[in-house]
C-alpha cells in the first residue's frame, strides 16, 4: 500500500480527523490529544481506515503488507490459589474453595511430559500469586520445562508474578528475572498491566503492584535481554483519557528499551466477577481500541486480538483496524474461559488459516519473537 492509497472519500467525512490523517500520511507521532480526539470521533471506518493505513506504512518489508501472525501455543495455568483480590477476576479460588486446583512441581512435569506437544512453538506459563511458588520452585520447573520441550520458547510470568516472586524470595528484580533466564525463561507476556490509572486500580485491584511498578519490572527484563508483550484491560471503569494515558506510558518505555514485541488490548469478561457488566465494552469500542492503539504506539510492531476473548469473528474483523497478530491454537487457557469466554478452547491451523484468508490476509505461523516458521 502506497501513501497516496489511503481512502480520501473515507476520510474527508471526518473532517475533525483532518489534522491527524496528515500526521498519520507524514509518519508523525500522534499527541495524548490526537487520542483523545480519535476516541471521541463516532466515524468508525475512517479510524480503521487510517489505523490499517499505519500498520502498511511503519512495515520495513512491503512484502509483509497482508501477513497476518499466529501462532502453535499451549497455555499452563499451575493453579488459581491467589492471594490478590482482584475484583475483575473468575479465577482465582482460596485454598480447599470448591474448584481450587494447585499443581505440584512433579505434576507439573508430568503434564509437561503428557499434555504438551513436542511441536508446540510456545508454552505459555502463568498462574497466579500463590506462596507455594517461589524463585526456587519456578527456576526447577523451567529448568525441566527446557529438557522436555528443548525447541519450545518459554513465555512465563507476568510482571506482577516477578514482583510477587521477587518479595517472597527476598531477592531483588533484577536478580529474580536473571535466575529464571538462566533456568530457561524466554520472555514476559503482558498481563497484570490491566490500567494504569491508579483511581481505578485502587477500585478493582488494590493489592496489586501499581502500573509503575510494572512499568519498572518491564524495564528491568528489558534491559536483561528479555523481550515481552503489554497489554490494556478495559471495561473495568476507565475512561478514553486513562487509555490514552496508558499506551503513552507503554509508548515511553518502548521508546527507552524496544524490548515490547506486541501490544494486546484485552476486554473484561464478567460471569463471576464483582465487575458490574454496564461498563461491558461493545464491538464499536473494542475495534476503537484496536485502531487507536496502532495509531498511537507507532514504536511496535505488532498488535493482537487475542481471540479467546473476542471470539473469531471479532477477531476477523480486527484485522481491517490494524491487528496483524490473533494469538493462535492457545491449548488450555483457563483464566479467561473461568470468566465466561464462550469461544473454542483451541483451534487447528486449517480453522486459523481459513478466517484469515477470508479476511483479505495471508496467514502466516510465528514463533514467539517473530520468525517465521
């Protein structure tokens, strides 16, 4: 796609978005207002339009224009015994609570050894804050991960993990994040970065490292040589100015590290939360979300829909509002399913493929850092 392809007749009807269409045409970076202006525009396409226009146009190989990334995936949830008190969350149990589960560090090994596919790309580890899993224990357990998955990339442990495995281990970040690299760590995923707003992090997640801590802790993997994802929970009580502010924090720290790979906004999920679903998101603000995160975070590269939150169909659609990433076959998450998410568990590649395919894109199977496979 060339500049001068972008839709005139699309955008000429928001004339207000005038000033930011330019910007977007010249590749400049767009300011907290030029956010608050797209989220506060009702004309839908033209922000698609010119999100999808900033993904083609920041790519340095033309040839990627139409790739859509996936990727061969199985989650590990080790148990739902947490001490947090998140309000937005269905997961979490107290211990002997009906449905609480907890893995030993042999029974994690043995469904390693079992349930996971020596094809898998990823294993994607994270669990919750439970005193049981110290550095030691999380250390063993990527160590055996290594040897039984040795062409699998190991993506584990929020943020907020570490800051919890740190403090109950009594060693600082730094050293906490170089252990588990040594012992096999690959890279961080993005959650628990939920909003940074401190207002409504005191309303539905008090206990939790504040969003400058994770911000920190993220710092710190970076400067490791540890890449990781950022992500954005919404429809927790945030308003466009608090979303806005967070993907410019995300957008600073890139600016520092460039060790953010991808950036996935995530929606609130309601069944068994203390969340009241009247701040339930619709379909018109999660692609507003979509479209307006690829405009403003013109220092990554890649954006998700993470299509067990979606769903499919959603998920499709994202790809014309600057998604170029649906996560993929995803075997065995259970945070988001425990919360209500009714869609597939796990998807084969010829499902992935062909509601890529219909979307206009090229499919295309990722590792977790973005070779092609």
């Amino acid at each position: 796609m060339k500049m001068q392809e972008l839709p005139e007749k699309i955008i000429d009807k928001s004339p207000e978005l005038s000033e930011i269409r330019e910007k977007v045409l010249s590749n400049r970076r767009l300011t907290r207002q030029d956010g608050i202006d797209l989220y506060n525009s009702n004309d839908l396409l033209a922000i698609g339009t010119l999100a999808d226009f900033a993904r083609v146009n920041r790519l340095k190989n033309p040839a990627k224009k139409d790739y859509v990334y996936w990727i061969n995936n199985h989650h590990l949830n080790l148990s739902n015994i947490c001490e947090g008190k998140c309000k937005f969350c269905a997961y979490r149990r107290k211990e002997g609570q009906e449905e609480a589960f907890y893995y030993t560090l042999d029974k994690a090994v043995e469904y390693l050894e079992t349930q996971v596919s020596k094809t898998a790309r990823e294993i994607h580890i994270v669990s919750a804050l439970n005193p049981s899993y110290d550095l030691e224990f999380y250390r063993q357990l990527l160590q055996q991960c290594r040897k039984i998955l040795p062409d699998t990339h190991i993506q584990a442990l929020t943020a907020v993990e570490i800051a919890y495995i740190s403090k109950i281990s009594g060693f600082d970040i730094k050293q906490t994040l170089q252990e588990l690299k040594n012992a096999g760590l690959g890279s961080l995923p993005g959650g628990g970065a939920e909003i940074f707003a401190e207002n409504v992090r005191q309303q539905v997640c008090p206990e939790k490292i504040s969003g400058q801590r994770w911000l920190e802790v993220m710092e710190i993997a970076h400067n490791l040589g540890l890449k990781s994802n950022a992500t954005m929970l919404t429809g927790i009580g945030e308003t466009c100015y608090d979303k806005i502010d967070h993907m410019l924090a995300v957008r600073e720290l890139q600016d520092k590290t460039g060790g953010f790979m991808t950036f996935i906004p995530l929606f609130c999920h309601y069944e068994n939360t203390e969340i009241p679903d009247s701040n339930q998101p619709t379909g018109v603000d999660m692609l507003k979300d979509y479209a307006i995160s690829r405009l403003m975070l013109d220092n990554i590269e890649h954006l998700k829909a993470f299509r067990i939150q979606t769903g499919i169909k959603l998920a499709q659609t994202s790809l014309s509002f600057g998604v170029n990433d649906i996560d993929g076959t995803v075997m065995e998450e259970k945070i988001t399913r425990m919360a209500g998410s009714k869609d597939a568990y796990a998807v084969k590649k010829e499902e992935i493929e062909h509601f890529i395919t219909k979307a206009g894109k090229v499919p295309v199977e990722r590792d977790t850092v973005y070779n092609l496979v």
